[in-house]
C-alpha cells in the first residue's frame, strides 16, 4: 500500500510537471505588444477596436523586429516588411491556408475559396469597391430600422457618409 501511494504521488508529479512545461510560452523570446493591460479579455478586446493603433505601437517600440499582438484567436505575429517578399514564396503561409485555418475546414468540412476566386476578388472587385458604398449605405439605412426592436424614446440611426 505505501508504494502504491508512492507510485500515485509520482505520477501526480510527474503531470504537474509537464503541466507546467506546456504552459510556458513558446514565444519566450519574441516581444510582445499589448500586454500591459492583465485581463485577457480586455488584452484581447483592445486588438479588436484598435488593431491599427496596437500595430503601430510595435513598429514604433521594435523597429525591424518580429513581435507578437494578443488577439481573439490568440497571439499573432507581426512581421517586418523586409520579410514580406520572403514570406510571400513560401507555400504554407499563402492567403488561401490562413483562410482555411480561420474557417477550420478540417473540421467543418465547408469548402474554402479557391485561389481563382480569391485572386479575382481581389483584381476585379477590390478595385470598385468605392463605387458600392452609397448602395451598401442605402442598403444599411433601409434595414436597420426595421431590424431593431421597438424603443420608447427616440431612436437615432446615422450612417457613415463617403469622403
């Protein structure tokens, strides 16, 4: 009985050990941007309403280094653009993958676009975008009225108005 309590409290050890292995981070040594804020929602809700700002902090603090942002889907890396050039010729870092993994096509089985789509999304529609934006508009002040509940005072809607 004493080396089977013996045995237990190795094992128990032995996992907590590993349990803490795993949960060291693997970006020791890559900065990281944001992390002033402790909360983890809030750390993560910060990217989301100022993902521009929190990116512009880093090139500021790091210059030409490779750095980390907490975001919703955990932390991301934001590369230099020296890097883009040699990023963009390897394969498993393509626009489509990112896609695919953000969509968890291995999970739900839901085709993601393919390359042709989105490379003419992105050289035929792109473009005109601009000339869209008064129909999405008009499109946004014709639904949202009907969309929201009734309300017992006044209900304001404006609407973003193009440059």
């Amino acid at each position: 009985m004493f080396s089977t309590v013996w045995a237990w409290v190795l094992l128990c050890g032995v996992a907590a050990v590993l349990a803490y292995r795993r949960s060291v981070s693997k970006l020791s040594g890559i900065p990281l941007v944001g992390f002033e804020v402790k909360d983890p929602k809030q750390r993560k809700g910060q990217y989301t309403f100022n993902a521009p700002g929190i990116v512009q902090t880093g090139y500021e603090k790091f210059k030409d280094r490779i750095f980390g942002v907490d975001t919703a889907d955990g932390v991301k890396l934001i590369f230099p653009h020296r890097y883009v050039d040699e990023i963009s010729k390897e394969p498993g870092l393509s626009f489509q993958n990112s896609l695919d993994e953000d969509l968890l096509i291995d999970y739900t089985y839901m085709g993601g676009l393919k390359q042709f789509a989105l490379s003419t999304f992105k050289r035929e529609i792109t473009p005109h975008l601009p000339m869209f934006i008064p129909d999405f508009i008009s499109l946004i002040d014709g639904y949202i009225p009907n969309a929201l509940t009734e309300s017992e005072g006044k209900l304001r809607i404006h609407s973003l108005q193009p440059a």
